[in-house]
C-alpha cells in the first residue's frame, strides 16, 4: 500500500516511516544472518537469563564450550 506509514516507538521518541523505506529494511534484516546484526546481549535485560541458562546446562552436565565450538565450525563453513 503506497503512501501508508508505519509507526515505530523507540525508548526516547516515537516516529513514522514510509512503508516504502520500512519494507525496505524489513527485508534487508531478515536476509541478514543474526551475527551480522551487530546484536549484543551484555548490559541487556537478557543477559541474566542467558547466564542462568547456561549454569542450568552447567549443572545438566552439558558442556556449553563444545556446543559453541561446534556453532562457531558450523558457521565458518558457511561463510566459505
């Protein structure tokens, strides 16, 4: 629907967007791979869930070391 507006709130102001440009980006993000995104957990609200998360596989025996090593082979190769 050309013309219409999407609005988006953020912590400090809310704004619209064109749809044109917001479709736009909708589909650059998702073709984006999650690591590209430039996300980070530290200082964020999950960040204690995520290391309870990994205590709870600590305490499971699950050794969370190699599961990353594993990922991190994983999307190396992908990248090739």
């Amino acid at each position: 629907m050309l013309g219409a507006v999407c609005q988006m709130e953020t912590r400090t102001t809310s704004f619209e967007v064109p749809s044109t440009l917001w479709s736009e980006e909708r589909e650059r993000l998702l073709a984006a791979r999650v690591d590209q995104l430039g996300l980070k957990i530290e200082g964020t609200r999950l960040e204690p869930l995520v290391d309870q998360l990994y205590a709870e596989l600590e305490h499971a025996g699950i050794d969370v070391k190699l599961i990353e090593r594993i990922v991190e082979t994983a999307m190396a190769r992908d990248l090739r």
